[in-house]
C-alpha cells in the first residue's frame, strides 16, 4: 500500500509576475517498505518534491500516487507522516503529550495505531522523558520526538526534510542509526531528502539524484549494502563506489574536477 509512483511531474511557481520552473518532467518510483534519498543542490526542487507526494504542494503537470491512491486521500486517511528540519513541537506540552497530538487532531478518523504514544517515545528512545517539555530536550531529542510524533497514526508513508540538518555530526551519524531502527521496526515506505552524500548512501535502498534550475532526475543510484546498517560500512567497496556514483551525477558538469587520473 506504501509504494510511491512520481509520474512526469513537473512544478511551476509563480514569482514577481513571472513564472519559474523549479522541477521538470520528474518520473520515480518508490516501492513499499523501501527507504528512499532525494538529494541535489540547493534550489533543485527536493523539498518541493517532498511536499507534492504530502498533499502540500500540488504538481502543475504530471500525477503521483501512494499505493495506487492520490496524496490527498492518503493525507486524508492519516497516510502520511512528515518529518521537517525543525521539529517544531508545541513548546508547552509534553514528550509525550507532542506525540500524542495527532491522534487527538483526528479523533474518531485515527487509524488503528501499531503502537501507543509511550510505546512510540520508547520506541525511539526517549523512555524516560515523557514528561519532558521541548526546552527540556536537546535538539536531538527534539527531533526523535518529532519521529515518534509521525509515525503515531501508523502512516504508510514518512516524508523526511533535512530532519538532522541542523545537528553536530556525531549526533547526526546516532540518529541515522536511530531512524533506521525505528524506520525497520515500523515498515513504512520512507524518503528522506538530504545534502549529504553519505547519508543518502548509508540510509537508503534508493537514491534519486536531482539537477538545479530547474530540478530534473539525472540518476538513480540503488544501494546494496546489508541491512541492518552498521558504520562500518562506510569503509567498504560498495559504500564508496556508490558515494562516488552520486558525486558524479551532482557534478556531471564538472566531472573533470574528479579525474585523479
């Protein structure tokens, strides 16, 4: 039910009078239970994109599915969990109080949830911290919270922007490892969109590497390395070969900087 169809999507948006393509002709796909990367330069039309598959954004031309179905249903029947860079909970309510905010928000449309708002904070490991406002938090707790918080009504989908982008590296490579845990236990189709080569590598089963100006899919690079991950993959043939992949397809325009040779 999870599988992720972008077909011929393009997105126009209208600036100072005059009309500015930010994505063109976009067609990917991603199958249910996989874990995908958008990655591309600033102003390639990765959030843009991650916001269309959510029902925040609507494509001038093309269509997407989750499952079969268009984003809005899916978004109307709880479908879809979004993860921003910034967590942005309710400073006055709890941890758990944070999580349990969009089962309150649907009410009697909530879906039958795999798990409770504590068993989610454990989930992520936050046990403990239940009672804990944001202020309490640091923000790599913040934004474990903000993880629990979407998959609270079980989506099929979780869309995730940058969410570790503001974060020391140590505590990014912790919470890569972190999400790809909660990612496994929970099953859900999940796309992350990032700058970093080596986290869309070390995540992900898929990576569609997108071009600027305006945004177009120049590569999908698909991933071999075992799961669970570990950091040590890091150091293996198959890691670096795919990170270099990337790079190229990033700098395609430059790929002469890259010849060592």
């Amino acid at each position: 039910m999870g599988r992720v169809l972008v077909e011929h999507v393009s997105k126009d948006f209208e600036i100072d009078g005059r009309s500015v393509q930010a994505l063109q002709d976009v067609s990917l796909s991603l199958d249910e239970g996989e874990f995908g990367a958008l990655i591309g330069p600033s102003g390639c039309g990765k959030s843009t994109l991650l916001r269309m598959v959510a029902d925040i954004l609507q494509p001038t031309a093309g269509r997407i599915t989750i499952g079969g179905a268009p984003p809005d249903r899916v978004r109307r029947e709880h479908g879809i969990g979004f993860v921003f860079q910034d967590p942005s909970l309710l400073p006055w309510r709890t941890a758990l109080e944070n999580v349990r905010l969009p089962l309150e928000v649907a009410g009697g449309a909530a879906r039958k949830a795999d798990a409770t708002p504590q068993e989610l904070l454990d989930l992520v490991g936050l046990s403990g911290f239940e009672h804990a406002r944001p202020s309490q938090l640091s923000g790599g707790m913040q934004q474990r919270c903000a993880i629990a918080r979407s998959l609270a009504l079980h989506p099929q989908v979780l869309l995730l922007d940058e969410p570790f982008g503001a974060l020391d590296e140590i505590t990014r490579h912790r919470l890569n490892l972190e999400l790809l845990r909660i990612w496994a236990k929970s099953r859900t189709t999940a796309m992350l969109v990032t700058h970093s080569i080596q986290e869309a590598v070390f995540m992900a089963d898929r990576i569609f590497v997108l071009a600027a100006r305006p945004g177009r899919l120049i590569d999908t690079v698909h991933v071999g390395l075992e799961r669970p991950r570990r950091l040590a993959q890091m150091n293996e043939p198959g890691f670096v070969e795919a990170v270099n992949r990337v790079r190229a397809g990033l700098f395609h325009e430059q790929a002469e900087a890259f010849d060592y040779g």
